[in-house]
C-alpha cells in the first residue's frame, strides 16, 4: 500500500511539472534513466524533487534566498529558458582512491526570472548522474542585481520519511571533532555535511557539498515536525551568510543515492562537480607515510615550546630522520620546531614566525641530513587561527621551504575563532583556505590542513591539498577527558566524514600505557590499527607512535608494506557503526590490501575475496588478533600467518572486541 501512495505521488510530482509548463523542459533523467531531479513552480515558487526507480528521495523541496536590504529571491518567478546539455567523459587522478574517474551526467539548466518588481535572474543548474545528483545557483550578471548579501539559502531537503542517520551537532564542537551519533533526522541539532541517512532497505543517501568556493559552508537542521532538512549556511560575526556579487555561482548541493556501502564509497559525484585540476605538472605530488615529533607532545613527553622537554631539536629530528630510513617511510613531521611555541600560543597566534627556527634545531642541516638519506621534513605551520599573520608570511615561508626541499606544510588553526572574530567554516574561513592552497600550490607545495573548513573535493582542482583533519583523530586518544575515540568511531567515519575526503586521523598506536592520562588510551588492538590504514583513506599516512614502540615490533611490517595510493577500492561489507571490511588495490603493483575493524563487539566475519582477479593466485600475508586480544584488557597480541588466496577464497576471520584485521594480498602467478 505505502509503495502504491508513494508511486502515486512520485507520478502527481512529475505530472504537476508537465501541467504547470507545456514547452520547457523541467524533468531530467540521469544517464540509465533510474534517478529523476523534477522542477516545479508552485505559486511561482521554485522546488525540486527526486526519485530513483519507483522510491521518492526527495519530496518538493524548496529553493532559493533571503538577502540582506533586498526582497527574498525566492519568486514569484517565471521559467525564461531551460537548456539540456550532457557529458560523458573519464579523467585520471594523480592520486587517490582509484585513478580513473568516469563523469556521467544528464545536465538542465533553469533559468528563472522574477515576475514582478525588480525582475531579478536565478538559474539553477541541475545534474542528474546514476549514482545520485547535484545542483547548484548561478546569479548571473544584470542590472538589477550587482552586489548583494546572501542572509539564508532556502534550500531544503524534504525527506520522504523520518529516517536515521549519523551526525554531530556542528556549533556545539569545534573543527568537526565530534563523535558521531544515529539518530532520526527529526532529532538532530544544526548539523554539518556529509550526512549519511539510511534509507529503507539497507540503502544509503548522503548530503553534502562540492566545490565550496568563496562561500559559506552547508549545515543542515531539521524543520519542526517534519522530515525536512533545512539549510543553514555558517555566519560571518555580523550574521551575514554569503557576500557576493554577480556573475556568482553557489557550491553544488549533492546527493549520494546508493544501494550499498560499496556505492556510497565509490560515488565521485563531489569530484566530478568540482573544477579540473589546474595544477599543469603534478609530477611534485607524493603520497606518502610520515612519522613525527607529535604524539610526545600529545602524551606530554615533549614540548612544542623551548626548555626542558622540548621535542623539536636536531638530535632528536635525526633519530626520526634514521627510523624513516630504515622503514621505508618518507617523511618526517617536527612541531615546535618554529618560534611562537612559548606561552599561550592560541591566545598569540600572531607571534607565530613560520621561517625563524628554534636554537636548537638546525634547519639546514635537517635538511641536508634528511635528503641524504632520502627523507623529507615536513614543516608544521601552526597558526593559532591567525590567518592575517600567516598570510602575511606564506609566500616568504613557502619560498623558504621550497628552496630547502620541504614539499609539505601541515596548517593548523587552533582558536575558537579564525583571527578572534570568525568561523572557520565562514565564508572568511573558506576565502583562507583557498588562499593557502593556491599559494602553496605556486610554490609546489603539499599541504596537510588541520582544523579546516570541510572539505568539498577541491583536491580535485588543487591536488596540492593532499589530505585534512575535520574528525575526531587520534589525538584524542591521548588526553580528551572522555577516554578516547570508542571503538565504533571508525567503523562510522568511511561512511560520514570520510565522504567529504582524505583524512589525516594519524594511527599507528603500539603502546596503549598513559602514565599522564591514565583513563584515556586508544581502543583498539594492535591488529585494527593496522586495518585502518586501510579502511581509512588518506595520501598522507602517519606512523603516530614514538620509533622506539615499534622497535622490534614483527607487526609494524604492515605499516611499512601499506600503500597510500590506490587503483580501485572495494567495501568488501559492512554495516555503519559496527564493522567494515574494506579492500583497496595499490596503484602501483597488482598487490591488494584488506583492512577489517569491528566496533567493541567480537565477531566472526567471513572475507569473499571475489575482489581478486579470476585465474590469478596471491600469497596473503595475515595481521589478525588472537583469542587472546581485546582492546581493554589486551591490545598487544597480533597474529602473523600466511596462506595461498584466490578469487574463489572465502576467508573466515575472529576480531576481537575493538579489534581489526590487516592483510597484505601479493600476487604471486
Ligand atoms: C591540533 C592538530 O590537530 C594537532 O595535530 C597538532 O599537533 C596541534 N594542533 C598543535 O598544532
């Protein structure tokens, strides 16, 4: 009966738009035909629905603006003009989770007009692909319009039902460093994007953004008794959302409607809507491992600032420079190794000098050092959320990191407020970080950004912007009050965060003592922190430990085996918030990897590798936990053993409460 209303009203949907408009198109089709963007003007208002198959995805929704000192754009409008155009084309990425891309879609461009007073232009740009949609406004340029200030963007999200999904309330946590929670859309806070919903029958939809350009970043929040999705736009500190003047195009607004875990992963959409790379010669970008002088400082047996405990000195940068060597990995992170460190540095980020070292620490011979053992440093530019001070040096600093060799920055912005005053996430916030991108870009410099705006898959474009933090990494599993990141944390963040993009969580934990914390440590077994490099993606991965609680450790092979590059990526199975098994094959070999985690449950999982190729046959390599494992009681013991695996292999596998599975997959025929 409910799937008869509701085919019903999909088809009152679709015959409403023909009524209402004879000659202009206003339905679009994606290229197999299966999901639907319709258009309508209701009293002259604008909405847009969706339908994939016979299941309504979004019922009339509402688009438009409220501006500051000028009538809402929000109609009554006409329809002038529609246009159809569409594309079908593949492009490679230099790095990533697979290298090509196929970009498919079915485009219909709307453009209204005002029926009354100023007459004002509004087109909205429709892409319908297999896997979900896109949409985004063009304010074009016209008289009647020149600048203008967005104070709400109305588009809404009318879900059929009130349905579960996982999200955190975005102003009640700082740098989307939040756990995340399931509950019905009806019931969340003002929440931040991605945000995954389920939807009947194991299906899956994801909100979120692309391309987030000289804007403000997209938060949702549920409208009182009803399960639509409304748009909050992050502030600037005088409440205006958006200063714009046209020709101006909004973000893309994007859906991922997928069947399974496996679709939803491999959805390109937020890619595919953001600009081609401008970047000419990619040849300088390098996925890479890094250790660093950082965890010590988050387990306070280091210090940022001079004296005593001071991490970032020479002696200690080659010691990290000797572990990278010896264990395959390229680079070596140093905090504090800059001066600003001493005293209350997120009340003085502007103190920060992001080219004077410390005393103690001999950049040049670093260096040299590093170079001739074939590492590189990464530098670290903490800037307190003072981004006048850093802009203001980037060039002179990213000069300097250039001529020494130094291809990567990891930014930081700890502060409440970006220059005391506004959000990261503001429209401020974004101009920033595009600033930084591009600049490093001209420098040919890599850039790991901590505490950013969300990312939107401007890699894409910049691939400079190799990786960002935006989740609640593994620093919190040093000193955060609560205890550290449960054991589901991961199992949810492929599928919410790790939608918008690389994440740089830093794990690689091998010593769970915290003589400082002692209630805080990280909840896992040594075999999940293997599998997460894995199942979480990034082209920057860290080995977080201290060297020396890897040394003589048969388990860390893994982490020296582990590509950061990836030809194709297969979730293997799963289910959000309890366990994933996720295969990724390297980019530059026909070798696979599987990485499995649970949440704080045991559980017995079988591993189809049907992922393998047919005829083929592989030695797998085997990182698992014992009986013996639990993450509270015993994360240590780990399990080495190998076996001859095929396509036709169906592996039986025990992982322990917040345990995991790591599997190296060589191909030896
Ligand atoms: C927060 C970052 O996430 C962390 O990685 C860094 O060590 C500190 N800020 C200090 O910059």
């Amino acid at each position: 009966m409910k799937q008869i209303i509701k085919l019903l009203s999909l088809s009152l949907i679709i015959c409403l738009l023909s009524a209402c408009n004879k000659t202009k198109e206003t339905v679009l089709s994606s290229p197999n035909g299966k999901v639907k963007i319709s258009f309508n003007l209701k009293n002259g208002k604008a909405y847009y629905a969706v339908a994939k198959e016979s299941e309504i995805i979004l019922n009339p929704s509402r688009l438009g603006f409220t501006l500051n000192e000028k009538p809402a754009l929000e109609g009554p409008f006409e329809i002038k003009n529609t246009a159809k155009s569409s594309l079908d084309e593949t492009w490679q990425q230099p790095w990533g989770e697979e290298v090509s891309v196929h970009n498919h879609y079915n485009e219909l461009k709307i453009e209204l007009q005002e029926k009354t007073g100023k007459k004002r232009l509004l087109n909205i740009v429709f892409r319908a692909f297999d896997d979900g949609i896109g949409f985004r406004y063009e304010f074009p340029e016209q008289e009647n319009l020149k600048k203008f200030e967005i104070t709400g963007e109305l588009t809404e999200f009318a879900l059929p039902d009130n349905y579960p999904g996982w999200s955190f309330p975005m102003y009640k946590s700082e740098y989307y460093e939040a756990l995340y929670k399931k509950s019905t859309v009806g019931e969340m806070d003002t929440i931040s994007t991605p945000l995954t919903i389920e939807r009947p029958n194991g299906k899956y939809l994801t909100i979120h953004e692309a391309n987030l350009t000289d804007y403000a970043a997209l938060n949702l929040y549920p409208a009182t008794g009803s399960p639509t999705l409304k748009t909050d736009l992050t502030p600037w500190s005088n409440g205006i959302k958006v200063y714009a003047e046209t020709p101006f195009v909004s973000p893309w607004r994007t859906l991922i409607i997928a069947d399974n875990l496996n679709e939803l992963v491999n959805s390109r959409i937020m890619l595919n809507l953001n600009e081609p790379c401008k970047i000419e010669d990619t040849s300088w970008l390098r996925p890479a491992k890094y250790v660093g002088i950082w965890w010590g400082m988050h387990k306070e047996t280091y210090s940022w600032a001079q004296g005593p405990k001071h991490g970032a000195t020479t002696k200690n940068t080659k010691a990290y420079i000797d572990f990278a060597a010896a264990h395959h990995i390229q680079g070596v992170l140093v905090e504090g190794w800059n001066y600003g460190w001493d005293g209350d540095w997120v009340a003085n980020g502007d103190q920060f000098s992001f080219t004077g070292n410390y005393p103690d620490y001999d950049i040049n011979e670093l260096v040299r050092y590093a170079a001739g053992k074939g590492v590189e440093l990464i530098a670290h530019n903490e800037t307190g959320g003072a981004t006048v001070n850093y802009e203001n040096q980037s060039d002179s600093a990213f000069a300097l990191y250039k001529r020494l060799g130094i291809h990567t920055v990891k930014t930081g912005y700890v502060n409440r407020f970006l220059d005391k005053k506004e959000r990261h996430s503001s429209q401020y916030g974004v101009r920033h970080y595009r600033k930084i991108i591009e600049t490093a870009a001209r420098y040919q410099i890599m850039v790991d950004n901590h505490e950013p705006v969300m990312p939107t898959g401007l890699q894409r474009t910049y691939p400079n912007l190799m990786t960002q933090e935006g989740v609640r990494g593994q620093e919190y599993d040093a000193w955060s009050r609560d205890g550290g990141n449960p054991p589901e944390h991961t199992t949810i963040l492929p599928f919410t965060r790790g939608l918008a993009g690389p994440m740089d969580f830093t794990f690689g934990t091998f010593d769970f003592t915290n003589p400082v914390h002692p209630q805080t440590r990280t909840q896992t077994t040594i075999a999940k922190q293997l599998a997460l490099y894995v199942v979480i993606y990034s082209p920057l991965q860290m080995a977080s430990d201290l060297p020396e609680n890897y040394v003589n450790k048969p388990a860390f092979e893994f982490i020296e085996l582990v590509p950061v590059d990836w030809a194709k990526t297969v979730i293997v199975d799963g289910k959000i918030g309890d366990y994933v098994i996720t295969a990724r094959k390297d980019k530059h070999s026909e070798d696979w990897y599987v990485g499995a985690i649970t949440d704080e449950n045991s559980r017995n999982l079988k591993i189809n590798f049907d992922f393998l190729e047919k005829g083929k046959k592989y030695k797998a390599k085997i990182f698992k936990d014992t009986s013996e494992s639990d993450w509270k009681t015993n994360p240590y013991p780990v399990l080495i053993e190998e076996k001859d695996v095929d396509a036709d292999t169906i592996l039986d596998l025990y992982l322990a409460p917040g345990g995991g599975a790591a599997i190296r997959i060589k191909v030896i025929l």
